[in-house]
C-alpha cells in the first residue's frame, strides 16, 4: 500500500464542525420526513383519500411510498457522492426535501380535485424519499471520514441524535396542531407545519456550507483515484457487505411501528388523546437525543458489536412491553416503556449504525455502499404501518402479531451483525480493506495512519 503525505492537514475543529452540521442538519431535513408521518396517522386519510375504510390504510402506505424512492435516492446520491464529494450531495438533498414538504402543504385535498389529490401527494412524497435516501449515508461518511479514529462511533452518534431530534421538532409541531377544533384543523391547520419547512431548509443550507470534504476523500481525489461506477465496484467486490449491512438494518421497523402504527393504534382504538399519544413520543425521542453520544462514547469504549447486539435484544422484549402498556392506558406505564424502547433499546443500535455500517465499506464506495444497504433495509421500515395494518386482522384488540413481526426483524438484524466484522480499533484509511480481499481497491494511507496501519496488516 503506498503512502502519501500530500493530504490536505485536517483541521482540529472539522470533526465539531461536521458533527454539529449533522446534527443540525439531520434535524432539519427530518423534521420535514417525519411530519409527514404523524400527519399521515392523524389527518391525511381524511384529507387525500376517498371516504371510507380504506382511507387510513392508503394514508399509511403514502409513508411507505418514501422508502420505496430512498434506495433510488441511495444510488444516485452515493454515485455522485463517492465520485463530487459528499459536501455537495447533501446540499442537494438538503434543498429538495425542503422543497418538496414546503410544497406538500401548498395542495389541494380530495375534496377539492378529487384523484389528483392523492396523486400529487404521493410525488411529492416520492422526492422526500429520494432526498432521505442520500441524507443519513452522507452525512454519516463525512462525520466519520473527519473524525478522529477512537471517537467516530460519538461523533457519528450526532448524526443520529439529531434525525432523533428531528422527530421530536415534528412531534411536538403537532401537538398544538392536532388539538385544534377539527374544522379549523382540516381546513388549513395542518398546513403549517409543511410551510413551516421554508425556514427550516434555510437554516440548515447556511449551516451545511461551512462544510469541507474530508481529508481522506480529498486523497482520493488528488490521487486520481475516484471509482468511475461506485455501485459496479461495490456489486462487484462488496456485495456480501451489502447483503450483511441491509440485515443489520432491518431493526429500524421499530422506528415507523412506534412512530406512525402505534400513534394511530393508540389514539383510535385505546382511545388515548392525541397531544398525549405525541407527547410520548416526543418524550422517548428526547431520551434518544441524549442518550445517543452516550451510546457512541461506550463503542468507541468497548467496540461496536456489544452495545449494538445489546439494543437489539432489549427491542425485541420491550417491543411486546410497549403494547402491553398501550392496552392498559396507564398513561405513566406508557411513558416509561416508551422511553426504554425509544430512548434506551432502540438508541443503543441506531445511535451506533451511523459508524458501524460505513466502517464496513472502504472509501471509494462508502457513501454508495451505506447508502444502498441501508435503503434496502428501510423499506420494511417504511411499509411497517401498513404490515402492521394487516397483521392485526380487523381485530384491534390483536397486537401480538405486530410485536412478533418487530422482534423477528430484530433477530434477523442480531443474525447479521454477529457475522459482521469490529471496526472500533481499524484506523479510518483501512476501514472495509480486510474483507474486501484486495489492495486495488485500497486508497493511498495518510502518513499519520501508517503506524496504525502497520499494525493492522501486521
């Protein structure tokens, strides 16, 4: 492996900076995905859609619709991403996602133009999807590729706290919102939050311009070393990590079952209030923020595998602890399983998978290679509500086949990652090198690294 000193000196503070612009910026953008959420639970089957009981099950397939765009937005955002620098990708996905929520709460409903109605919300949704599935890859390699090589799982974990966050801002937007006389509400209430996302998307804008690309792609880049096709080399070399990353990636089902499924199963059919029902979510979520450099600090303490195996298990028993609660309406059960789900079993792997996932990829094909796994793995997430829909027959007191549903998928994910390489001690230049079994494919080692690398190899 050769060994280059000309990389550009890598500024100390660069790793605060990429880890606030994630944080910020993840918020942000997520914010405008996770409204359409709760708005798809709470108001979008009587807005979009016909009348009739059908309506609730066509307002949640809308959310699935954005994950089946994400793995297209995976491929396009990582391909440009591995081959113009990941800075310039996620102005870009920055920018159509404030976009296209600002112009979601612009249409008109059903009532107004009947079956475009819901056609041109699906669109729109569509070009959510494709912006969220180049936001969290992105900003999860730029974050890494800056940070120092024992503290990326913490500096990663921002990323994630602040898509965590930003399902708190949308929470908690609603809860006002839903608790507005429902003529008020259906009439140009729920708009506000939509339209809202113009200042968002520009706070965000400014603040992710600050940005530089890392030093390690910049080598790449001096070296003329950037892959043609990313997603040809990573199919070709890669494709078991590919398989292994999308099964460790199938937990976040719990994200969209707690987030949408259970927000509407709550308040429909428990009969909990809705600015209740949001309040607990906001709350778990809030946990999620917090807890989740704390979870970053201990893999980077004790290595990845442990504290991600560890969530997955916690998942799959508080999963069926959760709606236990929910069918009591113990209000203060149903925080506290809350936010051991959300805030505790949930964040100790999702907090982690922003370093773990691309630590599995090396360089010219991180961005695509974490962006691609992960969207495949996120579409069950994304058609969760609806499965879940499903699964509990027209029978509302059956949640058992969801909580099993959510527990399998957490298995599958434990399954993976127990095949999965420890990165927590493998210096960033010789991240994905070991298993991609060939030194072609390996960029040229800073000299900073070589000591490290040394010992690797050794």
């Amino acid at each position: 492996m050769s060994v280059s000193t000309s990389v550009p000196a890598r500024p100390k503070n660069n790793a605060r900076i990429a880890a606030v612009s994630g944080f910020v910026g993840s918020a942000l953008e997520y914010y405008d995905f996770f409204i359409f959420g709760s708005a798809a639970a709470l108001i979008f089957g009587k807005l979009f859609f016909a009348p009739g009981p059908s309506a609730m099950l066509l307002s949640f397939a809308t959310v699935g619709v954005a994950y089946v765009a994400r793995p297209l937005g995976a491929v396009i955002c990582g391909h440009l991403g591995d081959k113009f620098g990941r800075k310039k990708v996620l102005l870009l996905t920055l920018l159509l996602m404030g976009t296209s929520t600002f112009l979601i709460g612009c249409l008109p409903t059903y009532n107004q133009i009947g079956m475009a109605a819901p056609i041109l919300i699906v669109a729109l949704r569509l070009l959510q999807g494709l912006s969220a599935g180049g936001e969290s890859p992105g900003s999860s390699s730029l974050t890494l590729e800056h940070a120092p090589d024992r503290k990326r799982a913490f500096y990663t974990s921002w990323t994630m706290s602040g898509i965590m966050f930003g399902i708190v801002l949308s929470t908690l937007v609603f809860i006002p919102v839903a608790s507005m006389p429902e003529e008020q509400l259906l009439a140009w209430g729920w708009r506000i939050p939509f339209l809202a996302s113009a200042v968002v998307t520009v706070i965000a804008f400014v603040l992710r311009r600050l940005l530089e690309e890392p030093a390690v792609f910049q080598e790449v880049q001096a070296h003329d070393e950037v892959v043609k096709v990313p997603l040809v080399t990573l199919f070709r070399h890669h494709w078991v990590t590919v398989l292994r990353v999308t099964a460790m990636s199938l937990f976040t089902i719990i994200n969209t079952i707690i987030n949408v499924f259970a927000l509407s199963y709550a308040t429909s059919v428990v009969g909990v209030e809705k600015g209740l029902m949001l309040t607990v979510i906001a709350v778990a979520n809030l946990a999620a923020v917090a807890m989740g450099p704390l979870a970053g600090i201990l893999a980077d303490r004790i290595g990845r595998k442990p504290v991600f195996l560890s969530g997955l298990v916690l998942q799959m028993g508080m999963i069926f602890v959760f709606f236990a609660a929910l069918t009591t309406a113990n209000v203060p059960l149903i925080f506290l399983t809350g936010i051991v789900l959300i805030g505790l079993a949930y964040t100790a792997t999702n907090a982690i998978y922003p370093a773990y996932f691309p630590e599995q990829f090396p360089v010219k094909v991180r961005y695509s290679g974490m962006a691609v796994s992960l969207m495949f793995g996120l579409l069950l997430a994304g058609f969760a509500p609806v499965i879940s829909e499903l699964l509990i027959g027209g029978d509302k007191a059956n949640w058992g086949p969801v909580a099993i549903f959510a527990a399998a998928a957490c298995a599958v994910s434990a399954i993976a990652a127990l095949t999965a390489p420890e990165t927590a001690r493998t210096p960033t230049a010789l991240l994905g090198l070991k298993k991609a079994g060939s030194r072609l494919h390996a960029p040229s080692a800073p000299a900073a690294d070589k000591v490290a690398a040394d010992k690797v190899q050794a």
